[in-house]
C-alpha cells in the first residue's frame, strides 16, 4: 500500500507526488478527471496540468478519493482554494484519518470563505477534521513552480506547523538533493504570505504588459502612462506588495517579522511575479493583452466561472478576501484593494497604476 496519497493532480501536487516517489516510496494521487488519472497510469504523464513530465512506476491515479485516503501514513492536499473544503468534507470519515492516523499537510495557497467570513486554511480545517489535528496539520509554501520542482531545479520550501514533529516529518518526506526544505512555527505568518503574494503577481502581471506596451513604439493605443513603466516600476510594486502582505500578516496574527524576509516572504512573493510559469502573473498580462476581464460582470462573476479562464490564478479569490480582511481589520492596502477594484470592473488598470505611482493612497 502506499504510504503517501495527494489529493489532488494538478501541476504541483502531480510535482510533489513525482518527488517522493523517486525517493522509492509508493505515491497514489487523486484526480477528479477520469482522462487526468488514465493519463498517469496508462502513459506515465500528466499532460493536462504537467506536460512534458514522464512520472516514476510508483506513482498511481485514481478518482476514487476515499481509497486514496484510506490508510495512508502521509496525507497532501493539493487541490485549489475554491474547491478545498469541499473535497475534504469527503475524507472525514475515512478510518484512518478519524482515528488521527495519517499526518495530514496542505500544498494549498489561498482563503477560505466560511460563514465567519475568509479565514487562513488551517485554521478552517481545523473546524472539520478531528481533534487529534488541531494545531498538528502542516502547511507547505515557498518559491517554487511545479515545472521546475519536477525537473530537480534547486528550490527551497517552509513546513510551517505548531507541531515541531509533524513538521520535520514531512520535511524529511519532501527533501532531496535539489528540494530543500526548513520548517516554521509561524503558521499564520507563513499563510498569509503564501495567499497574498498572488494577489501582487496579478498587478505585477499588468505592469509588465503596460511595460512592454510602453518600450514597442509600434504599438497603437499605447496608454501615455505605460512610457513611464520599467523594471525600476516593478521593483517599486514588489516592495510596496511585500510591505501590505507583512501588515496583512501582522494583523492576522504572524508571529515571526523574518517570516516575510525569508523565502516564505519576499522569496515566494518574487518567484511568483517574475517567474514564467506563473498563473497570475499571466492573469495580469491577459488583462491587459487580451481583455479577459471583458466577459465578467464582477469578481464574483469572475470566480463562479473561472474555468472559462482556462487556466486558475489563485490570486482571483485571494484578492476578494484580501480586500474584505483589509476592511476588517482597518489597514491601508492600496495595492490589493485596487487590484479587488479592477477584478470587480469598478476601476481600470491604467488608471490604478498611474494612481499608486503617483503616490495616491501612501
């Protein structure tokens, strides 16, 4: 039987599942497309969310997701924010993980929306899963891409949990040669960071196309302030990001400040808006490049249809609860309110950035 189960077969939990298994231990992943788990088992890839990609022997799909939580020693949960809560209302009664058997960790970056409004992950958790996890999961984050990490690239990640021993297992179950990874105790700090940063990567993603609109003079329609937009301008948006995500963080309860100086923070938060491969970088060069917003009332039209997307930039959701938490608990956040603005059609992308450059806000 295998020791491990992620659930969930999209890009990063697909990366992770192929990093433990070549390390010799059985993998199984669940997949909630039948094509997604045929693919693995019959041709050894995931093509749909991790192309290119030849998977080891021991790793196996399947859709059935309390066989794959049955039993296992290990327990990862991969499955993107708007769907978490949901797929884990569907392993509760699983024997092993009733009787607090299997150690259980979340790859997941984002909020949850519950009736108390939107909370960190593991602490919503927490209200679902039995009394033997609370303050016992573990959450994983740092600057990483599945397509890297599946290709033995160097990255560095955190295993962040108030249970020291709960942290240093999945640690000892994710590090290799190429993967190293630290553990924190600062569960919320860690959290908060890995949410937040997307939120910054779907502006980033703007900037940049408002950038490179302003360097190609062949371009019509080229807004007069996108001329004044370089990497300077991304530097600015990134330290200014870096700050809001440490004063979201702070507010919500981060009890390490080097939590948001080390990769957990300013690492993950640069990876993420620089790195090619990243979803809401992307999100935001789609805005401005393609007009993708165009088809959506508002954010909550845009969250209730996200597959039309085609691919999922978890800074959508993020950015509406940012914006509810920023509220909440009075902070000024001009940087993701605005971008909750854009996403919501109450404001334009131009105008946003020439506001904040301006100083508007600070």
């Amino acid at each position: 039987m295998a020791q491990t189960a992620i659930i969930g077969a999209g890009a990063w939990g697909t990366a992770v599942a192929k990093v433990i298994a070549e390390k010799g231990k059985d993998v199984v992943i669940w997949s909630f497309e039948e094509d997604t788990r045929d693919d693995i088992n019959l041709h050894r890839q995931n093509s749909r969310y991790l192309p290119g990609i030849t998977l080891p022997e021991n790793i196996t799909a399947t859709c059935d997701i309390e066989e794959a939580a049955s039993g296992r020693e290990y327990l990862i949960l991969a499955v993107p924010s708007l769907y978490l809560l949901e797929t884990v209302k569907r392993i509760l009664l699983v024997p092993s993980i009733r009787e607090g058997e299997t150690a259980i960790a979340v790859l997941t970056k984002g909020f949850l929306q519950t009736a108390k409004g939107p909370r960190l992950i593991l602490e919503t958790l927490e209200d679902y899963f039995p009394g033997f996890y609370r303050q016992s999961l573990v959450y994983i984050a740092g600057p990483s891409h599945a397509e890297e990490i599946s290709r033995g690239k160097i990255t560095g990640l955190i295993a962040a949990s108030e249970n020291a021993k709960n942290s240093i297992r999945f640690r000892d179950l994710l590090k290799n040669k190429s993967l190293f990874v630290f553990s924190s105790f600062d569960v919320r700090g860690v959290q908060v960071a890995a949410a937040a940063k997307n939120v910054i990567a779907i502006a980033f993603g703007m900037l940049d196309a408002l950038k490179t609109m302003g360097e190609s003079k062949c371009l019509n329609g080229v807004p007069d302030v996108a001329n004044l937009f370089g990497n300077g301008t991304e530097s600015i948006l990134l330290a200014a990001g870096l700050n809001e995500i440490q004063t979201l963080g702070t507010a919500m309860g981060a009890t390490h400040p080097e939590t948001f100086t080390s990769i957990s923070g300013i690492g993950d938060l640069d990876v993420t808006c620089r790195s090619v491969f990243g979803r809401n970088r992307r999100f935001g060069k789609d805005i401005i490049e393609k007009k993708i917003l165009e088809p959506f009332r508002d954010i909550d039209d845009l969250i209730e249809r996200i597959g039309e997307v085609g691919y999922l930039p978890e800074g959508v959701a993020a950015a509406k609860y940012v914006r509810v938490l920023a509220e909440k608990y009075k902070l000024k956040m001009p940087i993701s309110t605005g971008l909750s603005q854009i996403l919501n059609r109450e404001m334009e992308p131009v105008d946003f950035l020439g506001n904040f450059l301006n100083g508007l806000g600070y």
